[in-house]
C-alpha cells in the first residue's frame, strides 16, 4: 500500500526504476516505457497539445464504444462533461474482460487500459474506427491524464480500477453488483501535457452528431455539467438525415436518393457502401466523405468512384432519354456537380491513407467498388423516378449553358486570362526571397491599408495584395461568374497554385496567406466572404493550415512617452491597471477624441481606439500586427467540414432569418471566425 501512494508522486522514469528494483518483471517495465514514450512525445500519437488534442483525448474513448456497436452488443453511449474537468464515457456494451489475459497473466482490463496498441489485439473487428486515423487507444488516453478510472459492469459484478498518468493505482477490485453491463470510463486531462484543459461542448458535439448521422442504431447523449447541456443525437435516417442537416437553409430541389449496398470482391471481400446525395439552388458542391467513420477531408478513391458514377450514369440517362436537346451541349463532371450535396460513407477492411493529413484514401478497390454500385443504383432509381431524373439533367444542362457562355466571352475580351497567364498583377508588391515556405502574403482590405502595409513591411519576406472595393461572394455566384472577378483572380495568380483541376498546392508561393482586415463589422464581413472563398475554392489550403487572420490591436494607450496596444477590452484594462500601479497616483483616462482638447498637457492615460487598420501608420502596422516577432496571427482550420458548410451557408446564403439568427446566437464566434 505504502509503495502505491509513492508511485502517485513519482514520475514515470522512477516508477520504471522502483519497479526494476523491485523486482516487477520485465512486462512491466516495458508497459511503462511505452506510456513514457506517449508522455515524452504527445503530439506523435494524438497530433497536437492543444485543444484539437485535448479533444482527441475524448474520441479515442468515444471509438472504442462505437466499435462495440458496431459489434452489435452496445447501442447506448453518453458522454459526460464534468464541472470538475474531467470527461466520461458510459456505454451498454458487453464491457471490458477483467479476467486474466492468456498470454500476460494480469487483468485484461488492466492490458487494455496500461498497454500501448493493446486495443482491438484479442478480437479483431472488421472495420474497427479505433483502427483508423489515430486510433492509438485508450491507453494513449490513460497516459496522458493525471488520473482515470474505469468501472466495468460484467457477469452481474462491478469492477474498478484506478489509474495516474497511466499507471495502475492497485488490482481491479470488485466494487458491488450489477444488473446489467457495460463500461464507463473517466479521465482527468494532464494539466503537464496539454495547453489547455477546457473541453468545449460544442466541438464535441459536431464528433458525436456526426457519429449518430453515420451509424444510424446508435444513441448517443451529450451532457455538458457546466452549462446543463443534455442533448440526444439519433438519426434513424443516417446519411439522408445528414445531407438533410448539411442543407438546411438552402432550397432543396427534391428528397434525398439514398443508395446503399455491400460490394462483393473477387478476393472474397465485402466493402459495406452508402451514398446519399440531392441537389439544391446553390452552385456549390458539399461531398462530405468517411472511410469507417473516420472524415476523409482529402478525399480519395470512394470520392472520385462516386464521381465518375455519377456523371456517368447521368450523362447516359440523358442521352438514352433524350433530354439534351440537339448535340451541341456536352455535360461534363462540373455540371453535374453544381447544387450537389453528397455524403459517402464506406467500410474498408485495410484502408490506406495517403495524402498531407493522411486523410485521403488509397484503395484502388475501393474506387470500383462505389462506382459499381452507384452504377447499378443510380440507373435503378432514375427508372423509376423520370421526373427527378430530368430535374437533375434540367439543372446541368443550365449549369453547361453557363459555363460555354462564360468561356465564350471571356476569349472574345482577351485571348489570355490572368488566370492563365503567369504574369503576376500589378498591385501585388512581392517579396524579394525566393522560397515560399519562408515567405509571406498579406490580403488586406483597401486601397489605405495597402499602401501603410506596403511601407511598413519587411519586404525581404512579406508579400502585400490589396484588394479593392468588396470581395464577391462565392457562395452566391457560378463558377465562371467566380473566375471573372478581378479580385479573385488576383488571388489565385499570387497564390500560384492554379484553379480545380490544375490545383496544386505544391505551386503556392507563400508559407502563409494572411488575411488583413479591420477589426469591426465590416472587417468581419470582408474576412468572412475572403473566408468563404478560400474554403470552396482552395479548400487544400485550410486543411495544410496556410490560412491566417492577422490581429490588429484595438486600442493604443498613452501614458507620456510610453505607449501601449491592446488588442482586446480586458488587455486595455490589464494595462491601465498596470500603469496606475506604476505611477502611484490615480491616472485620468481621457479617451483619444479628446487628446486634442487636452493639447498633450496631461498627465493622464490617453486611449485611442482603432477604427481601422488604415488609421494606423506604417510603423505603427509593422509593430501591431506583421512583425513576428511580436504579433498574434490565428490559424484558421475547420475541425468538422459539415459544420463549417453549414456555417458559410448561414452566414452567406440567401437566407435572411437563419443569419441574423445565428450570428445574435454566436457574436463572439463570428468575431474570431474560428471555423
Ligand atoms: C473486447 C472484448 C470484449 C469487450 C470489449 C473488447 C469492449 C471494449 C470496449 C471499450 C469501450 N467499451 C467497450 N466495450 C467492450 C468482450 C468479449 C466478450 O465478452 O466475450
């Protein structure tokens, strides 16, 4: 007992050390080592430190109880934010052995919980989510939180075992009776490993929603003690309740096509396939992709089978009914894919993922396998249901109308586009350095802003393109429409990373594409239309995380020569604070309207608040908000695509109502713009 207690105090390299000494086997030290390793080196095994970490903590737990759904034994799941700090996750599942483990002797429980990869290694599932991305398993979580205990309700029994930093706390003891089974498991985060410590219900939320969208017979509850939180996520519908949430706000041309069947390989192997789709009155394309319920932001080949089948099977239901008058249209993939909302859920047995964030997938099998049964479904369907048929055919054929007419006139106005041209425009003032992952470019508002950028940059490494008069919204224009805004082309011959299907992130010319905008209403607007734009047009660079918002300061505080900035209300008033502790005396805070009345004489804090980044002098810029050395930039990146898709729609669409809901609803969201 006494020695249990010690262990709690001691780091792992000396509980490693104790237990050599005395005379643990070799098993144990090597347990140890491995939950060293994930303590020393977090970010290898669940990606970063920081919230998206802290996250992860949670969907590794979360996954090893869907994987017991899937395995037909659970249906229940409740995740539990605590007021305390701490996480839970509660199923119905058959629970966690807590017998001996045939090959290590000690508690299967304490295997699972204490041993790195131990997770699916005594049952193999097929297509396990645990298997996927991370799927480092729950030891990883144990490892990284100071304390966790898990109760196993099994064989009319409750077991406990409590755990810190990964490390046994004493046997699994039998704590009392059960009626029926299941395992819960709770964790406290390691205030040593992670950056923060505050879990956020509503980027739980958007995991577990879509978990429910895409396993239609699980049940999964959110409770938030904090706030009183207690939603239900269950959709009896999946992927057509999903496509259905996804365009919520837009007009829906008709109901959801569900097509859904096992794929039979050569080999023997089955390859589960769901696709949902329907088109509604925008012009932009939402595939939203998964690969054993794991988000495929890149893509791959279930992506590019589902394509390919569409056009396919449209193109020949065109033609065999005649619905393309006379021979001069030729539909393409581009017009089939305009409205298009799509969600594509496979389950493969070994995926391969490939790609920048390993999130694109690879299997050559897989491609066949969606486009067989989009294939054969599709055709199915349109039998049956000629009028939606020729819905979907009425609408490419407006969208290929739109596209031959809009290339027409732009060869007529110039035989070279900009866009095609590799001539850089002219506003844009370069950097003198050469290599891209040492530069950066600055999208500012204003023709003003411009130019105190243009000055107070170094211009070694810093790239300027201002943008004049407002920035076209995408989410409301056709592609070629897109194309033909200056402003927009610009962008993308600065970038250099060309356009669809030449689009090639390889080419971008800059480590980091800053957006520079005021820090008011209007600023938020241009930053959100910039925003909307690079997420459907250049998607890649959010997911590589290139895209940054600069932080202009709010205020600028004077106190005699001394001056201060403040990029937000309680900064300004940490540093009044500050002042007035340093010069002893209560300080009259004049606000900077009236410096000019008090002529300078005073010997009060003068604070001037920034209406906008032209106000701000070169120097002044150059000392806020571009040099490294002292600025704030946020990184902007998008933790769930279907949540983000929803959000541009609501903040750009048509939809009056929905806006002015969500943006009174979430004031503060839509000032950071932390998609
Ligand atoms: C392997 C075997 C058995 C249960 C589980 C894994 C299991 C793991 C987790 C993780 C979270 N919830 C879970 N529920 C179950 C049981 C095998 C048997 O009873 O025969």
């Amino acid at each position: 007992m006494a020695q249990e207690t010690e262990l709690l105090e001691m780091p792992l390299e000396s509980v490693a050390q104790a237990n050599d000494n005395g005379g643990y086997n070799e098993d144990t030290i090597k347990v140890l080592e491995g939950l060293e390793a994930v303590r020393k080196r977090p970010a290898m095994y669940i990606g970063d430190i920081s919230e998206r970490g802290l996250h992860h903590l949670i969907n590794e737990v979360v996954d090893n109880s869907i994987d017991e759904a899937l395995a037909g034994y659970a249906r229940n799941i409740t995740i539990s934010l605590h007021a305390d700090g701490s996480c839970s996750v509660q199923d119905d599942g058959r629970g966690i052995p807590v017998g001996p483990h045939p090959v290590k002797k000690i508690s299967t429980l304490e295997v699972v919980m204490c041993t790195l990869h131990a997770g699916g290694k005594f049952e193999k599932s097929a297509y396990k989510v645990s298997g996927g991305l991370h799927g480092v398993g729950v030891s990883c979580v144990n490892a990284l939180s100071v304390n966790m205990h898990t109760e196993i309700r099994r064989d009319g029994k409750v077991y406990r075992q409590d755990y810190s930093r990964g490390v046994p706390q004493g046997n699994v003891r039998e704590i009392g009776e059960a009626k029926s089974t299941g395992t819960f498991q709770r964790f406290y985060p390691d205030p040593e490993i992670f950056k923060t410590l505050e879990f956020k219900s509503d980027r739980v939320a958007d995991r577990l929603r879509e978990l429910a969208f895409l396993n239609p017979q699980i049940v999964i509850r959110l409770r938030d003690e904090r706030d009183g939180r207690d939603d239900v996520y269950h959709y009896p519908g999946g992927l057509v309740d999903f496509v259905t949430y996804v365009d919520e706000g837009k007009i829906a041309l008709m109901k959801p096509i569900m097509l859904a069947s096992v794929f039979k390989g050569d080999d023997g192997s089955e390859t589960p396939v769901d696709v949902c789709f329907q088109y509604n009155n925008s012009y932009n394309e939402t595939v939203l992709s998964y690969v054993n319920n794991i988000n495929t932001i890149e893509g791959g080949t279930h992506v590019s089978g589902f394509r390919s089948a569409l056009t396919r099977t449209l193109n020949a239901y065109a033609t065999k009914n005649n619905l393309v008058k006379g021979d001069k249209i030729q539909l393409t993939g581009e017009d089939f894919r305009e409205g298009l909302t799509a969600a594509i859920s496979v389950k493969v047995g070994e995926p391969q993922f490939e790609g920048q964030t390993k999130t694109k997938l690879g299997n050559g099998e897989t491609e066949s396998a969606v486009r067989s049964i989009v294939n054969d479904q599709l055709t199915a369907f349109l039998e049956q249901n000629p009028p939606i048929g020729k819905k979907i055919i009425d609408k490419a054929i407006l969208a290929a109308e739109a596209r031959i007419a809009a290339r027409k006139s732009r060869e007529m106005v110039r035989r070279k586009s900009a866009l095609e041209s590799s001539a850089l425009p002219g506003k844009l003032a370069d950097c003198s350095i050469s290599t891209p992952e040492d530069c950066e470019i600055f999208i500012v508002e204003g023709d003003s802003a411009g130019g105190s950028a243009k000055q107070g940059r170094d211009r070694r490494f810093q790239a300027i393109l201002p943008l004049r008069g407002k920035v076209l919204n995408v989410q409301k224009a056709r592609l070629p429409k897109v194309l033909e805004n200056e402003e927009i082309r610009c962008i993308f011959t600065a970038l250099g990373v060309g356009f669809g299907e030449d689009f090639d992130i390889t080419k971008l010319r800059y480590g980091k594409v800053i957006l520079m905008a005021d820090a008011d209403v209007d600023g938020s607007h241009i930053r959100t239309l910039l925003l909307t734009f690079f997420f459907n047009y250049m998607h890649p660079l959010i997911e590589a995380g290139k895209i940054y918002i600069a932080q202009p300061p709010l205020y600028k505080l004077k106190k005699g020569k001394k001056e201060f900035y403040a990029y937000n209300d309680a900064e300004r008033d940490e540093i009044i604070g500050r002042i007035k502790k340093e010069s002893g005396a209560n300080v009259e805070i004049i606000s900077g309207e009236e410096v000019a009345a008090a002529n300078g004489n005073t010997s009060g804090i003068l604070i001037s608040r920034f209406k906008g980044l032209g106000e701000m002098n070169p120097e002044q810029l150059w000392q806020t908000t571009m040099n490294t050395e002292t600025r704030t930039i946020l990184q902007v990146s998008i933790e769930s695509a279907a949540t983000a898709s929803k959000l541009f729609e609501t903040l750009m669409g048509d939809q009056v109502e929905p806006r002015r809901e969500f943006i009174e609803r979430n004031a503060q969201y839509v000032k950071n713009l932390d998609i």
